[in-house]
C-alpha cells in the first residue's frame, strides 16, 4: 500500500509517523522548509506520553517524485488545498483515492449526498468549483481529525492526545478502499471506524469550530475562558444553534444537545483553539472551512444565520488588522 502524507504538519507527521512505524505500508511526505530538511536529515519523531518513536519516510518538497500512489492523505488546511493541486495531481493513479482531514465544511458535501442539493458546490471552500475539477470528488475519502498533535521543532511531533480518525465514504457505502485504509489506520495504533454517516461526524466537530474558533479569535481566549462567561458562551450557543438548524434541513441528526457539546469543550480546558494559535502566529485562520461555508449552507437552505453573520464580519476583520501591541509588549 502506497501512502502519501500530503503536508507533514503536526497532524500528517503524527500519522506518517505511525504509519511508517507499523512497516506495512510504502510512506512518504510532502514537506516543505526546515521541517523537510530536518525529516531528511534525522528521520520524523513523534513523542508523546508512552516515550518517543523515530522512522524514515521517503520526504520531498517534489510531488512528481513520488509516482502515483493508493492513498493520497491531505493534511493541509482547506485554504491551502488550491495552491497544492498541481503538485498532487502527479500522485494521482486511476484508483487514487484523497483523504480529506481538513476541518470545516469538505469541498466534495454534496458529492452522492442525495436530495435536492446533490452534485452542488461549496464556493466558500472550492472557489469555483476548481478542486472538484481537478481531483474528482468520486476519489474522496473523508476523514475527521480528533487528535490534537504540534510541531515542537523541525522534524519533531509532540503529540499530546486523541487518537480517532472515524473515516467515511460520501456515499455511506463501507467500500473496500476505505475499509483497508481503516485496518492500515488501527494497525497503525488509531480508531479509524468508516462510518455510513460521515457527514454526521463533521457537523459534530463543525458544531464547535464555527463558534468557539472565531469567539477565540476575537477574544484571545481559551476555550474554558468562553465557555465559563456568560456572555461568550450565549453567542457560542446562538451560533450553534443556527448551525444545528441548518444541518439538520440537511439530514443531519445530532446526538447530543448543544449544551452537552460545550460542556465537552469546557473539559479541555485552558486550551487555544486552532484559529487563535493561527491569528498569533500570523498565519492564516479557516476562516472559510469553519464559518464561511456554514453561513453559506444557510443561504442554500433558507437557514438565518443573524449570530454567525455577525462574528464571521467581525473575525473577517481581525483576520486583516494588524494586533496592537499591549503594554507589557511596548515596555520591553
């Protein structure tokens, strides 16, 4: 089985690592940076709370020279998916299938979804209709990325906990692709049940990343911080809420109520959500993926969105201002 890690972050390192640790699979990784050279230089690490593993996987900044694969896995954020499409076109055979581990809406929804929406394109997250075009949605694999894993240095994964990748056919059909990429996965030391309802699994994830991202953001604060103060964990709710509605106009059954689900992401605690993590780093946040596309479904499915339409012009804006320096920073 051949298995290209298309963006070996924290995430893509964490499962070529393991992986390749397994031996029962041909990894490589599409790297790029300090991080490529030092994969090539002393192998990938991954550390966490049982010790630390070292493995050699094949690392390029090259796609074409790696030759087609079985599985392409993208591990890159949704809004960096157009710019590597020319690279990955070259990993791909007749029978390729792409893995999709972003967060947010995925570009293929509608892809064999069924009902009055089927075949209908996200342009907040596929402008222009340009990844369905160029990968083919009939090669997509979705994939929910529950593990929480960062780069500690170039070439070192610190992984700090999770272990679920639930997997999932557009479809629902638990097609022999996905079920041999699931027993690489558990091989590999991971729960990767396939799912009949992948969509499901996103919305559940989804249902916190459209509120409690952008609220980060704005706020500077940790997910215990806005789910302890009432005011943030009203707007939080609110725009849970308007999420829930429209996924359900979508066929979506949620299996918890909304408070549960922020009660679930008090009890981790102090932690920064990934869009904060982004904004400080001056990176780009998933603005898109996580709040665009869902105020998006709500146009499609005549679902108000007065909270998320609020917050997404909000953190569109913090996206584009320059952070002030405090007054602790000025003094040094």
């Amino acid at each position: 089985m051949r298995i290209c890690i298309f963006g070996a972050g924290a995430i893509g390192g964490l499962v070529a690592a393991k992986l390749a640790a397994t031996g029962d699979a041909k990894v490589s990784v599409v790297a790029r940076g300090p991080h490529l050279a030092a994969i090539r230089q002393n192998g990938l690490t991954v550390r966490d709370a049982a010790g630390e593993t070292n493995v050699s996987v094949r690392a390029t900044d090259d796609p074409s020279e790696l030759g087609p694969q079985d599985y392409v896995f993208v591990a890159l954020k949704a809004h960096s998916v157009p710019a590597i499409l020319p690279g990955l076109v070259a990993l791909l055979g007749p029978d390729t299938a792409v893995v999709t581990a972003q967060n947010g809406v995925p570009w293929w929804y509608f892809h064999r979804s069924g009902g009055p929406y089927e075949g209908h394109r996200v342009e907040a997250v596929d402008p222009g209709g340009r990844i369905w075009d160029t990968i083919g949605p009939e090669r997509a694999i979705g994939c929910v990325v529950h593990p929480a894993a960062d780069i500690e240095a170039p070439g070192i994964i610190r992984h700090t906990e999770g272990d679920r990748l639930p997997l999932g056919e557009p479809s629902g059909e638990k097609s022999e692709r996905t079920l041999a990429l699931s027993r690489a996965l558990v091989a590999a030391g991971f729960r990767a049940p396939v799912r009949p309802q992948i969509r499901s699994e996103i919305w559940i994830k989804l249902w916190g990343n459209v509120s409690l991202n952008p609220i980060s953001a704005l706020t500077g604060a940790t997910l215990a911080a806005i789910c302890g103060d009432d005011g943030t964990r009203a707007v939080a709710r609110q725009m849970m809420l308007e999420a829930q509605a429209i996924a359900e106009k979508l066929g979506i059954r949620f299996p918890i109520d909304v408070d549960k689900r922020i009660a679930g992401a008090a009890e981790v605690g102090e932690h920064k959500t990934s869009m904060l993590q982004d904004l400080e780093l001056g990176r780009p946040m998933e603005i898109d993926a996580l709040v665009t596309a869902v105020q998006e479904l709500g146009r499609l499915t005549d679902s108000p969105t007065p909270t998320i339409d609020t917050v997404l012009g909000l953190v569109r804006l913090r996206a584009v201002t320059p952070l002030v320096p405090t007054l602790s920073d000025q003094a040094k």
